[in-house]
C-alpha cells in the first residue's frame, strides 16, 4: 500500500514561483479559496490553469461558480479538444526545482479531498534527477495544449518558463 499524499499539502511547498495546473473539471470556488491562496501564501507569484472549454463555458453560464478571481490573480486557458481535455497535472517551477503531480484529480474539492484518487509525484532539482524527463514531458505537453490560445495568455507560460530550471527550459521546445 503506498503512502497518503495530498494534493491541498503539495502547493504549500516552497520554492516555486509558478504553477500551471490542468484538469478537465474545475470548481473555480476550490481553486479561488483552498488553492490559489495556498499557492500564493508558498510564494507562487504566476499561476496558471488549462481546463476544458466546455467546463468552463458550463461554470459561466450556470453561474453559481464563476471565476472571480481569473485575469487578475491567474491566467484561465479554457481548452478546446476534439473530445474532452482531459489530464489531471500540476506543475509547480522554480529557479532551482520543478515538480509534477499526475493523477486522476479533477481540481474539485472532492477530487482533491474527498475521493480516493490515484496521483503520482515527480520531483526533480537537476537534470540528472530521474524525474526530470517526466516533468519535461508534462511540460511539453501542457506548453502544446496551450499553443492555441491567445499569446496574452500564453504570456503567462513564457513567465513560468523563464523562471524554470535550465534543463526544462532547454527541453521545452523538442531539443534533447
């Protein structure tokens, strides 16, 4: 059995000055309220979320959990997919560490608190570290996804990336 790991616990860590996070479903309540303070108290200073256009659209029209606080204290990159945009990541980036966390969390209360989800945790301070071609990866990944965005809010991923450990930065445009 593997050991407890909380997602609300990861973005106290300090150490980190960005933060882009991607989820299919998001309560923009739990991340204004429990997340984003949590991130920010830590000294995370740019804060990103890519979730499903469609999610979104839906939290806008319903009303009852619109972003607030989107534009002003993070960037909001509403995804448009095929299907459904889907992953679960959060990356947090430093000058000197990055780390990931992959899993099957929406960016709910419940997926982050309640549910038994599975999450996997990657941690890396060199490229050396066996973790950094994992984060690298998600990374790219997450810097592909929001390639179809407007450059403005993109402007916030140039920022993560510039702060961002050498090896990530040097990785994150399909070199080796």
């Amino acid at each position: 059995m593997s050991a407890e790991f909380s997602l609300l616990n990861q973005v106290k860590v300090s150490g980190f000055e960005s933060s882009v996070l991607a989820t299919y479903n998001i309560s923009f309540r739990f991340y204004e309220e429990l997340v984003l303070p949590r991130l920010r108290a830590a000294g995370c200073r740019n804060n990103v979320v890519l979730a499903d256009a469609r999610c979104v659209a839906q939290a806008l029209a319903d009303g009852s959990d619109r972003p607030r606080l989107a534009g002003r204290a993070y960037v909001l990159i509403p995804v448009m997919a095929g299907g459904a945009f889907h992953p679960k990541i959060l990356l947090q980036l430093g000058p000197k560490k990055a780390s990931a966390c992959v899993g099957s969390h929406n960016a709910t209360y419940a997926g982050w608190s309640d549910n038994r989800e599975v999450t996997s945790a990657y941690a890396a301070e060199s490229d050396d570290d066996s973790s950094a071609a994992t984060i690298r990866d998600a990374w790219r990944f997450l810097r592909a996804w929001a390639g179809t965005a407007p450059p403005e809010m993109c402007d916030a991923l140039d920022a993560a990336e510039s702060v961002a450990p050498a090896w990530l930065r040097s990785g994150s445009s399909g070199e080796s």
